[in-house]
C-alpha cells in the first residue's frame, strides 16, 4: 500500500470530521492537507525511520498522528477565518455610529439622516450621531467617510452629489469605489416650474424661448438641477440657455415666486412643492416614470412630448468600500424597516420625497448606474470643477 493509502487509514477520519465542522468539501480539504502538511510530516517513506524498532514505530506514529491533527485544525481554522460565511455582523454593533452629512444642518439630508439615525439607533441598540462636515459640495463629508476605518460605525449621509462629483471634480481626495451602497432611500424627481403668470405648459415655454433663450434659476452649476436642465434644453430641445445660479433652491424658488426670473429648476423636496401645491407656482415637467402623488398635476417630461427623461435627486447611505458585507446589509435591512414605518414615510412625503425599498445589493446596482448617467450628462455640457 503506497503512502497516500496508509495516510487514509490513520488520519483520513480527521479530515471528515473538521471538514463536516467548518461545512467545506471534504476532498478539498484533504488536498489541502495532502499538499501542505504531510509534505512537513512525511513519516511513513522518510528513510530515517525505517530502521526503528516496532515500539519506537508505534511510538513515533502517533506522535505523527498528533502533529498531523493540530497541524490540520490549523488549517481549518484558516479556512473559517478566510471563508465569505463567516458573520462579520453578529457582534455589530457594540459602540456608538456616527452619520457624517457633506451638508449644513437643516439641509434634506441632514432631515433625513437624523429621522433614520434616530431610529436606528433604537432597533441597533447603539448610540447614533450625526455630525456636519459641511464644504466643497458634499466631498469633504464624502472624503472623511472614504478614508475611515472599514468597520460600519461611520457611514455617509449622502446624496445625488456623491455620484455627480466623481465627474465633476477631478481634485476630490476620493473615488466613487471608495464607497459601497448601504441604502438607496428616497427620491425626489428633478422638475421645472414658471410662476403662475407665465408659461403654461412646457411646450408653450420652449417655443418661447427659441428666438431668445431659455432662461432658468437653480441652486447653482455643479447642482443635479442646473446639470438635468442645461442637458434637456442645449441636447434635447436643443434651444439656446441662460443660467441663473442662485445660493440654494429656496432662493431661486423665491426668485420665479417674485417674478424675477421665468423657470426654476429644483426637485419637489428642495422647496418646490408647497408653491405648486398652492398654486403660486405652475409645474411644467416632473423628470419620472410617472407622476408624483404629491403633485398629480403636474406632467411628466414623456406626457409632455419628449419620452424617457428622468433625473432624481437622491438621498442614501453609504459606508467604507472594505467594510464587511454582513454589515452593510445588517445596516440595510434595518434602515428598509425604519423607511416602511408609515410615520417616517409620511414624513419624507411631506419633504418631497418617495421613500423607496431596495435591497443592498439593488441599491449597489443603482448607485453605479446613477454614476453612469450623470456622466453622460455632465459631459454632453461640458461641465468641469478642477
């Protein structure tokens, strides 16, 4: 019998039994050990042993049988650390979280951060803070969070900017796949509105304005607003623009309230919505699939002639790209709960927003596509922050 056989007889149950314990392929690990250990061990063909005596044999075999079993349990115990089954999250978490916001408080985010944080830290049983690092359009947040142990205990608040800046900045101090997605939470459609006397519909505006220009405030270049607007008119419509930056969507929602300017540009969530509701403001388009419940008489850009455009302002949450994946989707299925509850929901529609349920993996595929498709736009008009 050749030396694999004997190694079967005296020590193959071994490999059976801490196989089945640590649930891997039992021939997979006997080859393991057949190509590490015993090539250490190698009792049975060393010619040093041949000529001992039978005690000293016996003696000997199983001073090799108890090396071969530690050596063995070593391993396995290599495997159970290194396999993708181990939970990470079962003793997550055990101190306090901390949400950073790239925002002012007060801001959308920095609402809604507090309303989920809030409640997770009642169903996690830690500590939840959320702290602003407000700058540089949200990459001072995002770049503090990049850079931060991988370990679930800081996550970012973030929004539509964190996919936005990978395009527009090219001096950030981080990358997009610094990040993993934890949650898509909410959206809120990008949408145009004219003052009560103005322009009726969206039609009626762009054939208005092909003589002249297309006139429009938002929160400033760089916002989702600015980038979704300046691309529908200069690469859709293709009629000739002219920006009006303001300082924050409610300063430009008060502008087309006064007059002073003939569109604005915001989603729902960042002020809109209670004039259109009013009516002291007339919405021409809403960029979704369908139309809001907040605001069912307002259009789609597909109602409105022009099918298939759609941008969201976005809110979500997002962690370490290293961080362990248990953990991400512990966070996740934890944060879809707190999104369910019918008061937190009936809150974020009151903001303007639709809460939305993706899974972590759903919402990974998501944050990547928003990436994509806000390229496309950004570079269609040209827009670069050094």
């Amino acid at each position: 019998m050749g030396p694999l056989g004997r190694r079967d007889q005296e020590g193959g149950h071994i490999d059976r039994l801490i196989a089945a314990e640590i649930k891997v392929d039992p021939i997979a690990f006997r080859q393991i050990n057949l190509d590490s250990e015993f090539k250490k061990i190698k009792f049975w063909e060393d010619d040093d042993v041949r000529d001992l005596t039978f005690q000293q044999k016996r003696s000997a075999k199983a001073s090799s049988r108890k090396s071969r079993a530690i050596a063995v349990a070593a391993i396995g115990a290599l495997l159970v650390l290194s396999s993708p089954n181990t939970s990470w999250a079962q003793g997550y978490p055990n101190k306090p979280i901390t949400i950073l916001v790239g925002f002012a408080p007060g801001g959308l985010i920095d609402v809604i951060s507090r309303l989920v944080g809030q409640r997770l830290q009642e169903k996690l049983g830690q500590t939840v803070v959320v702290e602003n690092r407000a700058g540089a359009a949200g990459n001072i947040a995002h770049r503090r969070v990049a850079t931060s142990d991988a370990d679930g205990y800081t996550i970012l608040g973030g929004t539509t900017s964190l996919a936005i800046n990978e395009t527009v900045f090219t001096k950030r101090g981080y990358v997009a796949d610094d990040f993993i997605a934890v949650s898509i939470a909410a959206l809120s459609p990008e949408m145009i509105s004219a003052p009560a006397g103005g322009a009726k519909t969206l039609k009626e505006f762009i054939d208005s304005s092909r003589s002249t220009s297309a006139q429009f405030g938002t929160a400033g270049a760089g916002s989702a607003s600015y980038i979704t607007t300046q691309y529908f008119f200069q690469n859709i419509a293709k009629i000739p623009t002219t920006h009006i930056p303001f300082q924050g969507g409610a300063p430009a929602v008060a502008a087309a309230l006064g007059n002073q300017i003939p569109l604005v540009a915001t989603p729902p969530a960042a002020g809109a919505a209670a004039p259109v509701k009013a009516g002291k403001l007339r919405g021409l388009a809403v960029a979704a699939d369908k139309r809001m419940a907040l605001l069912p008489d307002v259009p789609t850009y597909s109602e409105s002639g022009y099918p298939g455009f759609t941008a969201f302002a976005w809110t979500g949450f997002f962690v370490p790209a290293k961080t362990p994946k248990e953990i991400a989707v512990k966070l996740n299925e934890a944060i879809t709960e707190i999104l369910k509850e019918p008061a937190i929901g009936a809150k974020l529609q009151e903001l303007g927003f639709e809460p939305i349920y993706l899974d972590q993996p759903a919402s990974e595929a998501m944050f990547r596509a928003e990436i994509k498709k806000w390229r496309t736009m950004i570079e269609a008009i040209g827009l670069k922050v050094e």
